[in-house]
C-alpha cells in the first residue's frame, strides 16, 4: 500500500483518528445506538469513531472479524484497525507468570513459548501484544512483580529479547508473527512504597544503569511499539516527558516505531496534577513522543486548537500517522485485514497437545525448590497420598493477565497427581480457604486427618491469582493466618509433607523454612500446572528453577536486591542480627533476605570445580575467560544455571557488591562433567560514571563463579 498517498487523501480528523484507540466495545456491529453514551464521555460522536485506528479488549476470531468487518466499512478510507491485546503469559494455552519464566534462566525457552503464543494469538486476531513488561522489579509488595522476570538487568534484558524475537519472528513477516509492545517505559517498576501507580524517586544514575536497559533491551531486539508508563519520575509523568519519548527512545536508540500511552493516562496527568485540563494533557502527550493514546481522544478533540496556535504542527501529526499506517501496512493489513484471525486455527491451535506439552515443561522449569532436607522427590509407590490445603485442588493458578486463558482449562495439583499415580490412594482436603480475609479454621481438622498416616503429605498453599498483578499491592507478604495454621498443624501431624507454593510474588516464608521439610515455589504454573507439580513432587522431573527475585526475610527489608552497595559501614554478617550497632543494620532482622537471589535447589548435586582466569589482566579491547568445570555428583540428570558475577572495587561513584554479568544453563546427565566458559570484555565493566556518561574505569575487579549469588568463588583481574 502506498500509505504516503493514503495519507494525502485524509482531512486532518480522519488523520488523527489513527491515533485514538477505542475499546472493542465501540466497533461491534448493531452497536450504533450503545456508543452514543460512551462516545459523548470522550467529547467525540459516533461519527468519530468510525476515524479510530485501532482498539483492545477484545477475544476471539470470531469477535475480531465481525468488529473489523464493521470498523473497515464505516471508516472513510476503509482503513483497517489494529488489535491490540496483553498477550503477557500465554493466549490460551497459560505458561508460568514471567516472574517464574526468569527463574528458568532459559531465555530459548521464552522464545519458544512466544513464538508458540504469537500463533495463537495471531489466529485469534491480535496484531499487538501489550508485552514484554520490561520493568525491573525489587518490591514485592507491588503486585505486578508477577510480570516481570526480576530483579536483575542482564536476567530481564535476555528475557525481553527472547520474547520481542519470539512474538515478531522474523520482522513480522510470518503469518503468526505478531508485534511486541513494550512497557512501561518507563521505571513503572518502582513505586513508592510498592502501591501500584504511585510516584517514582530515582537519580537519572539510577534509571540509566539499572532500569533502562531491558527496556533497551526490547528495542534492540526490534520492538515495534513501546507503551508509556502511568507514573511519575522526579515529578513528570512518563506520558509527558519528552526526555523518555523523544530524547533517549527515539534520539539515543534509535526507535522509529509507536509509542503508546497506558490506559487513560492523557487524563491522569490531569489528575497527577501536572497539567491543568485536557488541551494541555494532549499537547504534553504528544509533544512529548505518545502517538496513539489509549482510550481516550483528547488530541483528536484538540489537534484543530493546537494547530491554530502554532504548538503542533502538520509535519509531526503526519509523522505519527504514518507511523501507525507502516505498521498496518508491515502486518498486511490493507490487503487482508483479517490477517490470520480464522476459526479452524484456533480449534486446532489452541490448548492442543503440544502447546501443553510446551507449558507443562515451562512449569517445570519455572519451578524452584527453595528447600528439601530429603523428603523430595515422593517415591512414585507411595500408597496413600494426602493432597491438603486451599490450592490442593484449585484451577486459578493461572496467574494475572490470561487473556483467553480459563481457570477451568487448568490441571489442579490433585488432578495432576491422580493422573500420574492412578493406583495409588489419594485424599485430598482443602483445611482452609485461600481468601486472605477469611478466618474460618474449621476445616482443619479434617486436613490433619487426611495427612495423619499418608506416605506423602502434598501441602498445597500460596497467595491466590487475584491477589496479584495490576492495582494489587500487598502491604503484608505473609501466608494468611489461616493457611499458617494449617501449615502448623499439618507440619506437625506427618513429618513427611512439602509445601507446594502459587503465588505471584516473593512471599515472607520465614517460620515455614525453618519448620517446613521441603518448600517447593511453583509461582502461578498455566494450565499444565498441576501436571508440572506431580512430575517435579514423585521425580518424573527435576527441579531446576532459581530464583530471580530475592525472597525477603520479612516485608520490612523490602525494596531488596542483591546487587546492594557496601555502605561506609557494612554489617560484619549479613545473614544475622543483632549485629554490631552504628553498621547499615536492622536492630531486629538480618540484611540478607531469606532466600538469595540465584538459589534454587535441584534432586541432584552439583559440584564446583576450582575456578580457572585465562589471564589477570584484561585490555579496553581484549577478553579474558572465567571457566569452571561442574560435575553432576547425584543419580540424577539435571540442569544446573551457572552464574557469573563482577565487582569494580573503586570507581567514581560506588559500584555493587557484586552484579550478574553472565549465566549458563547446562544439562548434565549423572557423573556427567561439563567446562563452563564464560568470556568477559571491557563492555561488561560500564557503568554510569559521574560525568554522566557510560563508560569503565582501569582498577581491580572480583570476577565470581557459582550457583547462586552468595556460594561464590572469586578471583581477581585488572582492566589496563
Ligand atoms: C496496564 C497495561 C495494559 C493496559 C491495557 C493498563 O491498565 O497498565 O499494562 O497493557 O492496561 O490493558
């Protein structure tokens, strides 16, 4: 499609209306008479919407060919709209919630699982996916930690980029490649005091080096789109700031493709206070770099004034709308605007066999076993089994943002261990309800009853879906009381019990890590989830997740990472307390969380060679390589993630204690000895130096091997 010609024959109101999009609900056929309302609400009319250029909210081929056959019709031009959908762990078929995927450290998995969910989605009729969420994340208390894939910044850009590549194939060529939107540029991740939306305090140090960089990330992997975020950084909404949207996304990366703003956020500037009505919010929105805005038309309604008065101009008006009319173009939109939204596919495609099979193996990834003193794995002849608590048999632990997922499609634990052991005896009692609110104890007796003479007791607790994910906050990160007397008495009736966790964020699991035999961390599996958990509890698989976010010893250490700076005054033991006075101490907690950054047990073990530095000092243009042999010491295959850490002992401005530069997944079969080489260059050693620019400085510097971020071996090399 010629759209610069396209583009000629449009007045200015058919122009901008590229730049609105409307929910779904606007489009659908037989519908005139219902949008009137919804319509007068933006200040446009029916009429208006028929200039709109694209729309969310949405499921379904059927739904989109029916909205798209009406919206192509009444559109001036006959321009199709864009689908636009959060895609974020799966379509239909639900694989883990990002925050397990990081666990993985498997980022050729997370390109599969987003090539797999651009299929889906593609014959369902998205073009966009509001993902990947590039939003480095250090407080559990923000429920949308699920997204993420962690705390750190080589973790998260890795997964970004698998799933930019995974969702958009090769460029968009494929029929089942669709586009990634990434978001939420930017620092959504770190609002003050973890409630969602809330203001953001970071130095520009801060965002340069630590949280822009998966954000980078995405772009560099060729994102097409990039959605702005609600919040505030150092008082300017994301939506406003030219900085973010103009300056750094498209002057110092490169960007030439869309941005977006989140939903509604034209007239939350507004109410943030930083703009007096809805002209001023739609000249800084796109004045700043937005070109669509979500759910609402505030420049369309203004763009006339705003021209009149010289504050926008044609040339950036025709800018953005070509920029939406490439996309459409890119995606073959103007010759085929169903794309390859069709039925059939999605009764083939759609929670098939192998699109389970491919989740329930991401479950299994995704899981960490926090702690084991042996009752892990069950043996598989185990004659009575007693699955007890509230997640024993729940179908919600799908997790947050499921799109076409259903509760219902899910395998529950109790399913999941019946269909593996179908001769064993299994009772399965609930004890407890999951609600956080609820403190009904009632039922437990019954639990205890199940476990009392069971060979394998499967606890089955956590934090329900819906207590996670956007607008859940937590301000307490414990189990509920009900669930932590249940977890007593049932601890306390039959030795032989593990924990089974669904949850969407790190969790406080102090008491039950000292009192608990085993804890494993499922996060919010998918559909296989239940299927995934009986594998990994009776040893049909092998653990192998580690964790990316730290698990806090208690909420009060919260914002917690593991790449912390030394302080002037470092606790002489970071794992106790009370430790000496006047150091960076808690009088009544430990410094260090609960479990680490990077841990995560296995039902093998593993043993560490003595490190190996091809040479102690490295040039600006050279490398060196960090190798360690790692041996499989159990009688089991296993995978194991080696991680490599840094340390700049002296710079400028202070450097972390240590910051992950590089990890490998490797497999190992029993006895089984594999090198680990890793190969470290001067651009591994930047950071923002104090004349605000990237760069390394000469010195000293730890290089550390090992399998989580505190059981390390370091040697020590120069930058010459
Ligand atoms: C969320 C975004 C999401 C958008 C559209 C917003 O509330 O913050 O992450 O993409 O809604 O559903």
């Amino acid at each position: 499609m010629d759209i610069q010609a396209l583009l000629a024959k449009m007045t200015l109101q058919e122009k901008v209306g590229q730049l609105v999009q409307l929910n779904a609900s606007f489009f659908r056929k037989n519908n005139e008479a219902a949008i009137t309302g919804p319509a007068a609400k933006l200040n446009i009319t029916p009429a208006d919407v028929a200039n709109a250029g694209s729309t969310l909210t949405f499921i379904g081929a059927a739904a989109m060919r029916s909205i798209q056959e009406n919206a192509t019709e009444k559109n001036p031009h006959h321009i199709p709209l864009l689908f636009m959908q959060d895609v974020i762990h799966g379509y239909r078929t639900i694989y883990p919630i990002p925050l397990g995927l990081g666990c993985s450290f498997d980022p050729d998995m997370v390109y599969e699982l987003a090539r797999m969910t651009a299929k889906e989605s593609a014959v369902s009729g998205v073009h966009v996916t509001f993902s990947p969420m590039a939003d480095m994340v250090r407080d559990a208390r923000w429920g949308r930690v699920m997204e993420s894939t962690g705390e750190d910044k080589e973790v998260n850009c890795r997964m970004v980029d698998a799933f930019v590549r995974g969702y958009q194939g090769d460029d968009l060529k494929g029929k089942y490649d669709i586009a990634a939107c990434v978001k939420h540029f930017a620092a959504y991740g770190a609002p003050e005091g973890g409630r969602d939306y809330n203001a953001v305090e970071m130095s520009e140090r801060g965002l340069r080096q630590t949280y822009l960089p998966a954000y980078k990330a995405a772009v560099d992997a060729g994102a097409r789109m990039v959605m702005a975020s609600f919040n505030t950084i150092g008082g300017v909404p994301s939506t406003g700031n030219k900085e973010l949207l103009t300056d750094i996304l498209r002057g110092e990366w490169g960007f030439d493709g869309l941005v977006i703003s989140d939903y509604d956020a034209y007239r939350e500037m507004i109410v943030h206070g930083a703009y007096e009505n809805e002209k001023e919010a739609a000249f800084a929105a796109f004045d700043a770099g937005c070109d669509i805005e979500m759910v609402s038309a505030h420049f369309y309604v203004y763009v006339q004034q705003l021209l009149d008065e010289g504050r926008v101009t044609m040339e950036q008006i025709d800018e953005a709308v070509l920029r939406v009319l490439k996309l459409k173009d890119d995606l073959g939109l103007f010759e085929n605007p169903y794309r390859s939204a069709n039925e059939e596919e999605e009764a083939r495609l759609h929670l098939c066999a192998e699109h389970r099979d491919m989740v329930r193996r991401a479950a299994e990834q995704s899981s960490v076993l926090l702690k084991n003193d042996g009752v892990l794995p069950f043996a598989k002849s185990a004659k009575k089994i007693a699955v007890v608590g509230p997640f024993a048999d729940e179908h919600g632990i799908l997790g947050e943002w499921v799109c076409a997922g259903r509760d219902e499609d899910s395998v529950t634990v109790l399913q999941g261990i019946r269909a593996l052991l179908p001769d064993a005896d299994i009772v399965c009692e609930k004890g407890c309800s999951w609600d956080i609110f609820e403190t009904d104890l009632s039922g437990i007796d019954a639990a205890v009853a199940a476990a009392k003479d069971a060979d394998a007791v499967v606890l089955c607790l956590g934090e329900h879906q819906q207590y996670s994910g956007e607008g859940n906050s937590r301000a307490d990160l414990g189990l509920p009381a009900a669930q932590i007397a249940l977890a007593r008495a049932v601890l306390a009736t039959n030795p032989n019990t593990a924990i089974v966790l669904f949850n969407g964020r790190p969790l406080v699991l102090t008491e039950l890590a000292d009192t608990a035999p085993a804890i494993l961390e499922m996060w919010q599996p998918g559909t296989e989830g239940g299927s995934a958990a009986a594998n990994l509890l009776f040893g049909e698989a092998n653990p192998s997740g580690k964790l990316t976010m730290s698990f806090p010893w208690c909420v009060g250490q919260v914002p917690i990472a593991y790449d912390r700076q030394n302080t002037g005054r470092p606790v002489p033991n970071a794992k106790a307390f009370p430790v000496t006075r006047y150091t960076s101490r808690y009088i009544d907690a430990p410094v260090d969380p609960l479990f680490p950054f990077g841990h995560g047990l296995s039902y093998t073990t593993y043993e560490y060679g003595p490190m190996a530095i091809s040479a102690d000092t490295l040039t600006a243009d050279g490398a060196i390589t960090v190798s360690v042999d790692v041996t499989n010491t159990g009688d089991r295959a296993g995978r194991e993630t080696v991680q490599l850490y840094i340390r700049d002992h002296v710079a400028d401005v202070v450097r972390p204690i240590k910051e992950l530069k590089d990890f490998a997944k490797i497999a190992l079969d029993p006895g089984e000895t594999k090198t680990v080489t890793f190969t470290v260059k001067e651009d591994m050693l930047r950071f923002w130096k104090r004349d605000m620019s990237f760069g390394s400085e000469v010195g000293t510097f730890d290089v550390m091997v090992g399998p989580d971020s505190e059981r390390l071996q370091k040697l020590r090399f120069t930058l010459v």
